[in-house]
C-alpha cells in the first residue's frame, strides 16, 4: 500500500450523539501527526458524487458538544452497487485521498469492509450506533447517551403511570437488540422490559401479568424494544387489549427523539479515545479494522467480524428488572 498523505472521513447510517466528537479526535488527531483531512458529505454518498471538503483544526472546533453529525449522514444506495463504489474509489483517487476513517453501525462498517477488499484502501472503522449491536466492542458511540435520553424520558412518563394507575408500554429504538429496553429499564426502574433476544413477547408478557403487578402496584412501565416482525409496543398494546382487557395499557413510542441531543460525556470520551487511536493504528499500518473498547482497553477488530454480534444480554440483568420490580 502507498504512504498515507491525506485521510477522509464520514459518518454514515443513523446520526449518533459523539460523532461530531469522533469526527474532532479523528481530524485533530490526524493534524497533528502531519496528514491532510478530508471531510466527506452524506456517508459513502459524498464519495460517489464527490462532495468533499478540506478540513483543518478549525473545522472541528465548538462540535464536541453536539448530537448529530456536522459531516451530516445518510443510507447510501448508491454505494451497495458495484458500479457505485467504483465512482466512489476514482473520486476519492482524483482527491488523493489515501485512506478513510468510516463512522457507523453495521451497514457502515459492512459497506467499508466490501469496498476495502474491492479496492485495498486501508480503512479504519469506529462503532457509532445508539444500538450498541456490534461484535467486538462492549460499547458503541451514541448509546450511553440514548440510554440517559430513555431514563429521563421514562421519568416523565412514571408520574403520570402513577397519578393514573395505568400500564404504560415505552417503546424504545434498538434495531433487533435489546440493550437499550433492558438497560433502561434497569436504570428507570421499570417493572419489565420486553426484548428481541428473550423468549416470544407473549411469553414475556404473560409472565408480567402473571406476576400480577396490580396486586401489588397500581401502576407500571414496561420498556418494549422495537420490533417489526410483532408490531412492537402498538402490537402488544392490542394483544393486552384482547387477553386482558381489564388493564388500561397506553403505548409511548420514544422514537428519534432517543438519537438526538448532546453527547454524554461517556460518550464523549470514548468518541475521543476511539478518533485518536484510528490515527495511530493507520500511522502503524494498520487497516480493515474497527477500533473497539473491551473491558476498559482499546482494541483492534477485523472489520468482517463487527457485523457478526453475538447478543450480549445477560440473562443477570434480566432477572435484576424483575427482582428490583417486586
Ligand atoms: O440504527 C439506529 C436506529 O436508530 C435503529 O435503532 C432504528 O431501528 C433505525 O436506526 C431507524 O432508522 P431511520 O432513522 O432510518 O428510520
């Protein structure tokens, strides 16, 4: 591979709180160890029709505190064909852009593992998704935050489940995991939460009526992660409807509002630390990877294996939500 001179960055499939500080660590970082940066508009859209800028230090100054991202986002058809990537690889050529550091989810990371083996650019990856629904990092850019969205969301909703005694179903994002349902609830004290990696919905929510919360409370909150196969929370509010009509079930839908807002400062830092660190793994050679944190500790993943998540749940924190639910 040639010498890295100039480095291209975006951000790419749902906007995350901490990209923008991502995008600052990776830019001040890159600065500082002599490269050019690029930033490209749109996700991988920039790149095939070729809407990209120069970025200096100044670029990225005043955007840590920002949710969203300044480079903006987007799910680029364009970019799954063929034909797609090979505008991207000549006008990124024509840029002299050397290398790319990818910010994403799954799709993201899935499209910059395709492109690197169609076109051998070295490329670095960093987990953003408030899913948190990536193999080989316990923790991805944008959750911490959604998850402080939730709590404070389901704080809200708790007086009014209380002053009214009604069962209120908060549905909350996740994309087919369920860390956000369960780790919300755990941190908002609700009574259950209803997840994709658990049993079937009926069963879930049998076993919550069965445990008979109105015996003993006259209220309660059950987080229910998003599902299109089951309708989510709206097609369980009609289940509860029909098998057991005798509760007063509301839905919530917390919906993008989970995705917006000022990074915590968790997710901060860890945006920080993944930015700086996609630099030195490029000045050391290294590429078709994903910068994650494990236990603490920075790690380098290959990028085929980020999109092989192995639900994480455990079956610990399922049974807290229930024992603290008493
Ligand atoms: O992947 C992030 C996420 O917010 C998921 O939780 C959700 O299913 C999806 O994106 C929604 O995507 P969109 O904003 O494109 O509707």
């Amino acid at each position: 591979m040639n010498k890295i001179e100039t480095i291209g960055i975006l951000t790419s499939g749902g906007d995350a709180p901490g990209m923008n500080a991502a995008i600052r660590a990776v830019t001040r970082a890159a600065i500082y160890n002599g490269y050019r940066v690029m930033g490209i508009k749109r996700g991988y859209l920039g790149l095939v029709v070729d809407d990209i800028e120069e970025f200096t230090s100044k670029s990225v100054s005043n955007i840590i505190q920002l949710g969203g991202t300044i480079l903006k986002t987007a799910r680029c058809r364009e970019f799954m064909s063929v034909e797609g990537r090979r505008q991207a690889y000549e006008n990124m050529s024509r840029r002299g852009i050397d290398a790319l550091v990818v910010i994403g989810g799954d799709g993201t990371l899935k499209g910059a593992s395709t492109f690197e083996r169609e076109y051998n650019i070295p490329i670095i990856g960093l987990p953003a998704t408030i899913d948190n629904d990536l193999g080989g990092t316990d923790r991805t850019i944008g959750y911490d935050t959604a998850l402080n969205t939730i709590t404070e969301a389901v704080d809200k909703i708790r007086d009014t489940a209380t002053s009214h005694e009604r069962l209120f179903l908060v549905e909350v994002m996740g994309h087919m995991a369920g860390y956000l349902a369960l780790n919300g609830a755990i941190a908002s004290g609700a009574e259950a939460a209803i997840i994709p990696e658990k049993d079937t919905e009926l069963d879930q929510l049998a076993d919550l009526i069965n445990r008979g919360f109105r015996k003993s409370k006259n209220s309660a909150i059950v987080l229910v992660a998003e599902n299109p196969e089951t309708g989510g929370a709206m097609g369980l509010a009609e289940r509860i409807k029909r098998e057991f009509p005798e509760y007063d079930a509301r839905v919530t839908i917390l919906g993008h509002l989970q995705r917006g807002g000022s990074p915590t400062a968790a997710d901060r830092i860890l945006a920080s630390r993944l930015g700086a660190e996609a630099i030195t793994a490029l000045s050391n050679g290294e590429h078709n990877i994903m910068i994650g944190i494990r236990n603490g500790e920075l790690v380098h993943i290959p990028l085929h294996d980020t999109a092989n998540h192995k639900a994480c749940i455990e079956q610990s924190d399922i049974n807290l939500v229930k024992i603290l639910s008493i």
